[in-house]
C-alpha cells in the first residue's frame, strides 16, 4: 500500500463554487419564473472575446504547424525567446528593468504560484493574507507546511502591512487583490520590501491584475521598487489582463540577483532553481498560445487589451457607484475587476448570498470563501455584460434604497 500525503487530509474542502452552484440551480428549480432572471456577478473568469491582433498571430501559430519547415516541437522549457523579449519590452514601457532570462513562461500563474513552494524546504514561517486568492494557503498545507495570516480587514483597507516585531521567511502578496480588490502604494511595497531585506525573506508577488491599474502613482510591478531585485518573485498571468483564461499562458519573473545561502554555505540562485525544476517538470507552453501571447504586448495588442479592461471597468464603476450612493462601504472597484463589500445589515456572507439571490434574484461570491476575514463581506466582479450589471445594480438600488 503506498503511504500517501496525508498533508491532503488538512485541506479544507473547497465547497465555494461548488456551492454557490447548488444553492443557485435549486433556486432556479423552485422558482423558475424568478430563476431566468438570475444576473451571475460572481464569476471570476472573463467573458470578452481575445482580440484581432492576438488571433491573427494565433492562426499563424497554427499554420506554422502544417508544414516541415516551419513546424515546431518541444521548445525551450522557459519559453521562447521572442515571447520574453516582448514581455521584457512591456516591462521596460512600464518604467521597469527586467532581463528576459528572468523571465519564464508558463501555462498560468495558478500552476507557477503552486509551483515555487518546490524551492523552499521546511520550517519557513510563511505569510499569507485573509482574505486572498486561495491558492497560496492550499499549496502550502499539501506541503505539510504552517501557515501565518497576515490579517486583511477594514481597519487597514485590506492592505495588511508587516510587523516589524514578527520574522518571516516567505511572505505572499496579491496586489491587485483577488478578493478584496485593493491595490498597494509605492510607499506601503516599499516598506514590504524593507521588511523583506531586513528578514532575508523572499516575497512572492501575483500581480495577475497589474493591467486593471489606471493608477499612474501605483506601482503594477513589485520590481518598480527599489531593492526588489533581490527579495522578490513576481507572477503574471494573461488571463485577466488578456482573456487568456482559456487559451493559459502566464509569466513569472524570477531575477538572477535573488540568492540565498544554504546550510551548507553554498549560495543558490532561485533563477536557478526555478530554471532546473521548469527544466525538469515542465516542458514549455505551446509554441500556438506564445505566438498569441508575443502580440499582446505589441502596441496594437495592448491597446486591444485595454478596450477589454475599459468595458468590464464601467461595469465596476457602475457597481462602486451604485454601493457609495446606497452607503454600503466597498472597497476595490477602481483598480480592479471586483468589489468588496461589506455585507449590509450584519448578515454574514452566505446570508447575503441567499439574501440577494432570494429577493432580486443576483448571485455574487461570499467572502467566506476567500478566509476567515471574508465572512461578512461579498464580492462581486466587473466581468459580465454592461447591460447586465445595470440591470444588476438597478435591483440593488430598489432593495436598500
Ligand atoms: C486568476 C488568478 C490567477 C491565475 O490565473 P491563471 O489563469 O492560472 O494564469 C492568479 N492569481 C490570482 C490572484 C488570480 O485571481
């Protein structure tokens, strides 16, 4: 009998969607009049079609396939040199400095942000927010390792700032933060990365929503601060920056200065490292969805991309507009796809859930589902249709007008 990781039995079952899902159909069967009106504002994938640029480059992808000549198999496992050049490229548009060979392509930043916990042994105290992107948490308890929460509520703006009196080994940040929405400052990364440098920590940064900054003060790359270089992995994903939810392509930057000395003495590099564990288990993101990914960050393709950010932005305007003239206290909404709010009237989150899907018939994600500082709080996403998140907010209006 093979002795399994039983690290897998302290996983919380991630009943979430699964949920929602249930809760949602068993409505719809009991009312079903009601039911077709049912507005889903709790997806968290995109419903934009990819654009013109990238599909062009796409279907080159695919001709290059059909014939010996241009045909391409394995490639290089870190991903082609013209897909990093032209993230490097982007990189250096947003005003920051970045070497393609730090730069690995991948199929996503869910795998990568899973991955990396390869590189780290035992007995590190690690930092993860609450409420956050669920990954972070779930990855480590498959590792058997501990977790600290780095507690995200009202008082901070869901922005949690390190404690000078607590070490840290690896610290996880989400900027834009999926939940919650909220976006650091240059001033409060500045003080992560001080704390980071003085700890000999290494921050693990998902900036997946980097392009919904609008923002020009705030920074969309923990390596516009200075000393990051050397404390930080970044992780970027053109998912929802893209519409590559489908199509998966992601990126993760792992600069060569980022060193450590084991307990041996010997300094390892997490490029390095990263490079050897992609090497080893990872053989490269098809050439087809590269050829794609290349074009996004082409004049052409990021403006494309934009068009896609500006429409589902209205939509969180709409709804951040809606919430501040019925007082419900949100945050998020500006630089992000999604709002945070606070649940009205004390109801915890799946009372809210139930609340609005029973009485103006709009599903939404409970907070609960996201940690522990989530449970009385709701999100609701920019990404459906315009129409339809006016419609939405229409119902909130005559609910707790
Ligand atoms: C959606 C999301 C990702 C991952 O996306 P991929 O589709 O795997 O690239 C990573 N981090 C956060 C916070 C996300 O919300």
């Amino acid at each position: 009998m093979p002795r399994l990781n039983e690290n897998y039995l302290n996983l919380k079952e991630s009943y979430l969607f699964s949920e929602i899902a249930h809760r949602t159909s068993s409505y719809a069967e009991k009312n079903p009049e009601k039911g077709a009106q049912i507005i889903r504002l709790g997806i968290g994938d995109v419903t934009r079609p990819l654009g013109k640029t990238v599909l062009n480059a796409l279907h080159e992808g695919v001709d290059a396939m059909a014939s010996a000549e241009t045909f391409k198999g394995y490639g290089p496992e870190q991903g082609y040199e013209a897909t990093r050049n032209a993230i490097s490229a982007y990189y250096r548009k947003n005003g920051v400095s970045i070497d393609p060979e730090a730069i690995f392509i991948s199929d996503g930043a869910k795998s990568d942000t899973g991955n990396i916990t390869d590189l780290f042994g035992p007995g590190n105290v690690i930092l993860i927010p609450d409420p956050v992107y669920p990954v972070y948490v779930d990855t480590n308890i498959m590792r058997g390792n501990e977790v600290t929460y780095l507690s995200g509520n009202a008082d901070n703006d869901f922005l949690p700032m390190p404690d000078k009196n607590q070490h840290a080994d690896i610290i996880y940040l989400c900027s834009p933060n999926n939940p919650t929405g909220a976006c650091y400052n240059k001033t409060q990364l500045t003080e992560w990365v001080e704390y980071a440098l003085a700890n000999d920590a290494v921050i693990l940064f998902d900036a997946a929503y980097e392009a919904f900054v609008s923002d020009p003060e705030l920074p969309r790359s923990i390596f516009a601060i200075e000393g990051a270089g050397k404390c930080a992995i970044e992780f970027c994903s053109l998912s929802k920056t893209a519409g590559f939810t489908g199509t998966r392509c992601g990126y993760t930057v792992v600069p060569k200065e980022l060193k450590f000395t084991a307990s041996t003495g010997a300094v390892m590099s997490l490029n390095a490292m990263w490079n050897r564990r992609q090497c080893t288990k990872f053989n490269g993101t098809s050439y087809i969805v590269q050829k794609g990914a290349e074009v996004v960050f082409s004049e052409e393709g990021i403006r494309e991309c934009q068009e896609n950010i500006t429409y589902y932005k209205r939509n969180a305007k709409v709804i951040a507009d809606t919430l501040t003239a019925l007082g419900i206290r949100f945050f998020g909404g500006i630089n992000s796809p999604y709002i945070w709010f606070e649940c009205p009237n004390g109801m915890d989150s799946w009372s809210c859930f139930d609340y609005l899907l029973e009485n103006i018939q709009v599903v939404g994600t409970p907070g609960a589902g996201f940690g522990e500082n989530g449970k009385n709080y709701f999100r609701l996403t920019a990404f459906g249709t315009y129409e339809k998140t006016l419609e939405a907010m229409e119902r909130f209006q005559k609910l707790f007008h």
